[in-house]
C-alpha cells in the first residue's frame, strides 16, 4: 500500500493525486455555470470544454455546453451541425425565445448542447444599445439552470462584450493555458477583466483554476513555462495537466470527445481527472 509520502509528485511539483470517482448524485441541479476563458485562441478552451463536459456526463452530473464562439468549434466538435437550428444568438436577440428551443442532445449521455454559429458574431454589436447588456446571457441560462448539475461556456477569444456577459452569468472561470512562451501574455489582463466584473457586475464569480494544456514533459520548454505558471499563480493552478497530443486533432474530426472516441488514451484519462479534480475543489457538483 502506498504510503503518504510515497505519493508521486506531478508535473506541477505538487502531489499528484488520483482523485476519487465522484458519488452518484441523488438529484440533479440547480446547475453551477463556469465560463472557459482565455483571449488567446488556440490554448484549448473548446478542447476542454468538450471533454471536461463529456468527462463529467459519464460521471452521471447532467451537463450543458453553450457554444459562445461565433466559429462554433464546440458545436461542430460535438457532431452539431448549426445551420438552420435555433441558436445562442437567437436566444440573446429575443429575450421572449424559450431557451428549451435551442437546446440539443448530444451522442454522449447526459450531456447536452446550445450551439452558435457565424450569427454570433453580430450580438456584439447588436447588443450594445441593450439595457443591462452584460447581463443578457445570464438572464437566459437562469432558465435552465435548474436541469442541470453543471453548465460550461466556451468563450471565444476576445474580451469583449459576449466574454464580459459569459462571465457576469458564471459562479466560475476555468483559464486554459498552452505549455508555449507567451502564454502568459495576456493573462493578467484576463484576471483583471474577472475582477472588473466581479467588482461591478458579478460578486461571487471565482476562479476555479488555471489549466495548462498542451504539455509535453519531455521538452525542457514546456517544463519551464509550466514552473513559470506555477510560479505565478500557485494553487490557482490544477493538478492536472493535460499532455499534447494528436489525438485531439482527431476526436474533433470525429465529432466526438476523446473521452468517446478513444476512452482509454492517456488524453481521455487527464479529462476524467480533471472532472474528478474539479469536483474534489468543489467547482463541480
Ligand atoms: P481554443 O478553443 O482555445 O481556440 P482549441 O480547443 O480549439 O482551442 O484547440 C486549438 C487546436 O489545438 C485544435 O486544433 C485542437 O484540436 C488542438 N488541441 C487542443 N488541445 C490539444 C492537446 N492537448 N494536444 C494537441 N492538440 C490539442
Ligand atoms: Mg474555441
């Protein structure tokens, strides 16, 4: 039997613990909202959303992706194609549009989707003249929060004001961050926008952790940027961190998380231990 000290340590110099599978939760919702954030494109926001979703659907937590990227990655990735199907865009322009409507199933159990589409990339400025305009996709989700346990955000990459109503309708934000130079670039100014919101418009929104994504242990590249990471922000930091691989490339062509197209790939098995890790903080029912 391992004893405590024998713990391994994990690339982020800390412990590196398994985590329990989470119990079986005797019922469902309200659902808490996390927004995953970063203005940096590329740093595996959509990737983790898809699987971090799907991770905790086979967990048996009923899960809500919004797709809230006008490219609509997240849809697509979940095999959803967006062409003619009520989308977020439309719940955001007609506040009277049962958010029910725009909700699909998924091929993964549990775990359900609202997609976007090229339309989103007019809100911005449509939106602009709205009163309370931060708040207009908070207003929508508070429908469907209570069915279900959790409800994830992939933003897109910017700051602007989508990013600012995905946040003010959050309990939570997730920042992923690629093991690349300059990957801290840009964060303390996402950090500053969390607080500016918090501040202003949204109390109780906390950070659940950075991620970092894209890690490759057997660079002394990627090893340093992760120290510098951990550096800065300490525990804010997740345990778990999720290795580069091809086959992420793959699983989004399938339409599918990896975590169902190759359940036993080491990148499968980071997610579920996110899932696991996240809801051992809390972040997660
Ligand atoms: P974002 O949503 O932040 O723009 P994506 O999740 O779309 O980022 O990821 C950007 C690209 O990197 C995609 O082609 C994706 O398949 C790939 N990718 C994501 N995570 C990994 C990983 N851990 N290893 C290798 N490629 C990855
Ligand atoms: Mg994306």
């Amino acid at each position: 039997m391992a004893k405590k000290d024998e713990t391994p340590i994990g690339p982020t110099g800390r412990p590196y613990h398994g985590f329990p599978t989470p119990p079986k939760l005797a019922q469902h919702g309200p659902a808490r909202i996390v927004s995953l954030c970063n203005q940096k494109g590329g740093v595996g926001k959509t990737t983790t959303t898809i699987n971090l979703a799907a991770a905790l659907a086979d967990y048996g937590r009923k899960v809500l992706a919004v797709d809230f990227d006008p490219q609509g990655a997240l849809s697509a990735g979940l095999g959803i194609q967006t062409h003619d199907v009520t989308t977020v865009y439309d719940l955001l322009v007609d506040s009277k549009r049962d958010p029910r409507d725009a909700i699909l199933p998924t091929a993964v159990a549990n775990l359900d989707v609202i997609p976007a589409n090229i339309d989103l990339s007019a809100a911005e400025v449509q939106l602009v003249n709205e009163v309370a305009r931060e708040s207009i996709l908070s207003r929508v989700l508070r429908k469907v929060a209570p069915d279900y346990d959790v409800v994830f955000i992939d933003c897109q990459p910017s700051l602007g004001l989508l990013t600012v109503n995905a946040l003010t309708a959050s309990h939570g934000v997730l920042i992923p961050l690629e093991c690349e130079y300059f990957a801290l670039r840009g964060v303390a100014l996402l950090i500053e926008t969390v607080d500016k919101v918090r501040d202003r418009l949204n109390p109780t929104l906390q950070l659940d952790g950075l991620l970092a994504t894209m890690y490759d242990g057997r660079t002394l590249h990627s090893r340093e940027v992760l120290g510098r990471v951990v550096d800065a922000f300490g525990d804010d930091v997740l345990e778990t961190v999720i290795g580069r691989t091809v086959k992420f490339p793959d699983a989004s062509v399938s339409g599918m998380p990896i975590t169902e197209f190759a359940p036993e790939h080491k990148a499968a098995q980071a997610y579920r231990r996110l899932a696991r890790e996240l809801v051992s903080r809390g972040a997660v029912a």
